[in-house]
C-alpha cells in the first residue's frame, strides 16, 4: 500500500496493490510500516466499526474533541461510497476545505483523517459497506456533527442520487454556528497532538 498525502493536513488517500488471479483478489488493506513512514505516526487501532448504507444514505459529517479526538482509517468493502474530508480546525490555513474520494470494491483505495478533521460519505449504491479503523473507542459525550448540507461548506453531493439523513444529522448545525458553539477543534491543539503522537512513534523507534 502507498498513501499520498492531499491539499489537507491531516488527510491521506491509501491505494493497495491489488493481486490478482483467477481465484480472485488479494491486497494488503493496511500495514503499519508504509503508514507510519507516510504519516510520521503511528495508528492504534481501539476500535472498528462497520456500516452497512442504501444509496443515498450519507452520514456525517462527524468528529470528536481534540484531545483525544478519533482517527479513522476508512475503507468500502462493498459497493461504493463518495468520501468526504473536511477541514472543520479552527485557525487551519485550509478551514472549510474538503477533499474527496471514492471508495469502492473495485480500486479499494482507503482514506485516513487525523484527529480534528471532520468526515461524511454518501452512499452511491444499495448494501454500500464501510469499515472504519478508529484509535479511539466512541464517546457519545465528545462527539459532535455539522450538517452535511451546510451551504457554507457546499459539499458537493452528486445531484442524481437522493440524499437520506439521519434525524441526528439532520439536526446538526451549520459551521458557523457550530464554531459559535465552541464545538470545532482547534488547529493548534490537534497539532499539539499529533506532534506528541510523533514524538511517541520517534521514540519506540530508537528503543527508549
């Protein structure tokens, strides 16, 4: 696997080798090594969750306090899903962005979201699965949402197929509210974070 890094701090596109024959397919759908080389940290896994969405389901955009926020290391299983990261830390040079990318069982590429950057996807076709790798369990408490039909961050939804909400998402503020809230990370504290991440991967490599 390699991954490549967008116009997003924090956000990195994952494209496996895809080996195939005449049995099928086989790839290495993460492997530590290349990551951290890419990332300059590690990903410690706390938990991994799955969702299973028709088309034109979208969830998101979701994110969680910083610290210790949630990473998530997000792939599609089946089907296909148009992912969305968006740039919601507060003083960043790229607040308000987004990068997207499709994810599906065919090219299998993954997406990885630091800490503090917010995440949505919609599904493109029914039984569409996502699996997340997350390095932090969920928190009910510390997680938040924007809504994912903010005409501030004008997301860019396909206009052929349906949206379908969540009552929770729905409901969820736009960013300027949210930021009056005081609910959007910090760039600075996510940085702060990160960098301690770093700083803990440099020292299990010199064996201190």
């Amino acid at each position: 696997m390699t991954l490549a890094a967008t116009s997003i701090e924090g956000v990195w596109i994952s494209a496996p080798q895809l080996l195939q024959d005449d049995r099928g397919v086989f790839l290495e759908a993460f492997k530590a090594d290349p990551f951290i080389e890419a990332t300059g940290r590690p990903l410690s896994v706390a938990q991994v969750n799955t969702s299973v969405s028709r088309r034109g389901v979208i969830r998101g955009v979701h994110f969680a306090d910083v610290p210790p926020g949630q990473a998530k290391y997000v792939t599609c299983t089946r089907g296909a899903v148009l992912d969305i990261a968006i740039d919601i830390r507060v003083g960043s040079p790229t607040f308000g962005m987004h990068v997207t990318v499709q994810l599906d069982d065919v090219d299998r590429r993954a997406v990885f979201l630091a800490e503090g950057i917010g995440h949505a996807f919609q599904a493109l076709t029914d039984d569409a699965t996502v699996t997340y790798l997350c390095s932090t369990p969920y928190a009910p408490g510390r997680e938040h949402g924007v809504s994912p039909t903010c005409p501030e961050l004008a997301l860019p939804w396909p206009a052929d197929v349906p949206p379908v909400l969540s009552e929770k998402d729905t409901a969820a503020p736009g960013l300027s509210e949210a930021r009056k809230l005081g609910l959007l990370p910090s760039y600075d504290e996510c940085q702060r974070y990160v960098a301690s991440l770093r700083t803990s991967t440099g020292r299990l490599a010199s064996g201190q």
